[in-house]
C-alpha cells in the first residue's frame, strides 16, 4: 500500500514539475514577444488620399493601353463643355429621404 501511494506521489510531483516548466517556458516566449502596438486610428480622407496618391505615383497603371474608342470620347467631351454652361451653385439646397421599411429600397 505504501508503495502504491509512494508511486502516486512520485506521478504527481512529476507532473506538478512538469506544469510549471511549461508554464515558466510560456512566460517566457510572451516576454520575448513584441508587444502590439495600437493600430493607427483612420481619419476621415485617409482612404480618398490613398487613392490619390496611388493615381498621381501611378505605379498601379496597367501595361496595356485601353483608349477610349472615338465615338464615345467624343460625346465624353461634349458633356463635359456642356457642363460649363451652368453656374456652379454655392451650395446645394437637397433633403435625404429616408425608408422606413428597412428594404433598402428607394423611399417615396
């Protein structure tokens, strides 16, 4: 019986030693672990600048050309001189309707 409990005893130890070696190895690795820093907070534009500066680089632009074929970029320009016809106004006088429905639909 003595022996039996001595063996009991000697599992025990074993595994209680074997635990904290492991544990003291765990600590050791998250020490050894740069600490996260915090992501940078996003302000408003961040993106849109992004986008410029990726278009200004043009670093991104494909090999391949893609013109515009003539018809269309003719009617292209058309509309933009017609748009020098009107005044830009100061400010735009609008309202955003919103659905009730929660469809996501167009509101009446």
């Amino acid at each position: 019986f003595t022996q039996r409990r001595m063996a009991w005893r000697s599992c025990l130890l074993l595994l209680t030693l074997t635990c904290a070696g492991l544990q003291v190895a765990a600590q050791q690795n998250m020490a050894a672990m740069p600490a996260k820093s915090a992501a940078p907070e996003t302000q408003v534009g961040d993106a849109t600048q992004g986008l410029l500066s990726l278009q200004r680089s043009n670093s991104q632009a494909s090999p391949v050309p893609r013109p515009i074929p003539g018809e269309i970029a003719s009617r292209s320009y058309q509309r933009y001189l017609k748009s020098f016809e009107h005044p830009i106004p100061e400010k735009f006088n609008t309202t955003v309707k919103t659905s009730s429905g929660g469809e996501g639909g167009p509101s009446n």
